[in-house]
C-alpha cells in the first residue's frame, strides 16, 4: 500500500477495490481499526488541531475523500488512482456486508433518519445483518455506555454519523471498548440516504462541484467551510509547490 504525506496528514492512494479489500482483511483481523477519509477541510483543521492530526495520522486506513485531495496530489507530483469518498464507500460496504455476512450497526443524526436509513438497506439488501442502531443525541455521560451496547451488539462495521471533529475523538476514546474490527465515520450521509439532503449529480461529481452544490443547498452555514476554507487549501498547496522548486 503506498501512503503518501499531504500537507500534514497522510493519504493511502488505493481505489475503491482496493480498499474494500483492506477493510475485508482488517475485518478478519478482529483488531479494532478506525478509519478516516480526507478533505480539503479536514486539511485546514488538522492544521490547527493537533489531536484532530494524531488522531488521522495514525489511523491504518486514510482515503481521498475530496476531489481537492487528488488533484492536489496530482498537483504536487504524487500518485493516486482514485478518490474513495466516504459515502459510497459506506454503501460499498453495506453491500459488501450483506454479501458476506458482516453485521452492522449505525449510530448517529436523528432517530427518524437513522431508522429510514436502517429500513432503506434492508429493503434494498434483504439478508443485511444490521446488529442495531442509535440516534446520534446523548450526553457525554452515556458515552461509554453506548460503546458497551455497540460491543454486546457483535458488531463487524460501525458507521458513526456524526461531523468533524466529533466524530474523530468519540471513535478514537471509545474503539477499544467497542472492540469492533472496523469503524468508520459518515458524516452526513445518513441525512443523504434517508433523503434528508441531496447529493450533487454524477457530472458535478466528476467535475470536483461537490462542494459547490452543498453550498447552494446552505449558503449561510457554508460560506465559510468552502469559500475561506477552500481559499485557504488552495494557499496551503501552493506554498508546498513553492517549498518543492
């Protein structure tokens, strides 16, 4: 597997097969593994947040979630066949799972949307294992009381919803006591499956416009995440192609 270190965190450039394959063996493995995906944002806060970037770093599995990471990989002179963005990778996976017999559980958004999304995949993969569910609103207190519920659960996949970086540091505290091989954050894509919010078509995601259509859908709340945080992404990677002539 060829990992390569991008302004700050490192980058697994494998397709989307080839890190199904990796996630099948870490499955076998039974050791729990917390997986991440990396974006143009998820750039800008580890750059100010170093536990956010020992968190990421030191996770064994770390895909291009973002159009910007390829291109700013392609950019700086690095390889990578593909981006591997966190929500097909999540519906991959369920498909996967309910091909192989691996046990689920999804935890996070709302309790409406977590169970339209539980009753989506079972209705589109009938022999999926789903080894149960929990909305994504408690107290920190409870925290470590839901883990033991996700390890009584027997477990082979966790999908955990919730945004960065929360979602980094509970499964970070709390994977041991999971004891569940691989746990992987969502984010948003619960609310996506379930319909809640829209994806960009297929031609804006090719075309690296993700981002643009998410902005449209909330362009107050977003403002800032794309257009400053973008601005500053794009200032990160020039200097590194300064620093490398």
């Amino acid at each position: 597997m060829t990992r390569t270190f991008l302004l700050g965190s490192y980058v697994d450039s494998l397709t989307m097969q080839e890190t199904l394959e990796r996630i099948e063996a870490i499955i076998h493995a039974r050791k729990p593994v917390q997986h991440v995906v990396i974006n143009a944002s998820k750039i800008n806060l580890m750059a100010t947040n170093e536990e956010l970037a020992t968190i990421i770093n030191r996770s064994p599995l770390i895909n291009a979630d973002g159009q910007s990471i390829v291109w700013a990989m392609r950019f700086l002179g690095h390889t990578i066949p593909e981006r591997v963005t966190g929500i097909d990778l999540f519906e991959n996976l369920v498909s996967e799972s309910a091909k192989k017999g691996y046990r689920v559980y999804y935890f996070g958004a709302t309790q409406e949307v977590v169970q339209e999304v539980v009753r989506i995949h079972q209705v589109k993969y009938p022999t999926l294992q789903v080894a149960g569910y929990r909305n994504g609103y408690f107290e920190e207190s409870e925290s470590e009381d839901i883990a033991q519920t996700i390890q009584q659960s027997q477990a082979d996949i966790v999908f955990v919803a919730f945004s960065s970086p929360k979602k980094e540091y509970w499964i970070h505290t709390h994977k041991d006591t999971m004891d569940v091989p691989f746990v992987m954050g969502v984010g948003g894509s619960f609310d996506v499956i379930a319909g809640v919010t829209k994806r960009a078509p297929k031609c804006m995601q090719k075309a690296g416009l993700e981002w643009f259509y998410r902005f449209m859908q909330e362009p107050r709340r977003m403002f800032k995440r794309y257009f400053v945080g973008n601005l500053s992404f794009v200032w990160k990677v020039m200097k590194e192609r300064w620093h490398k002539k």
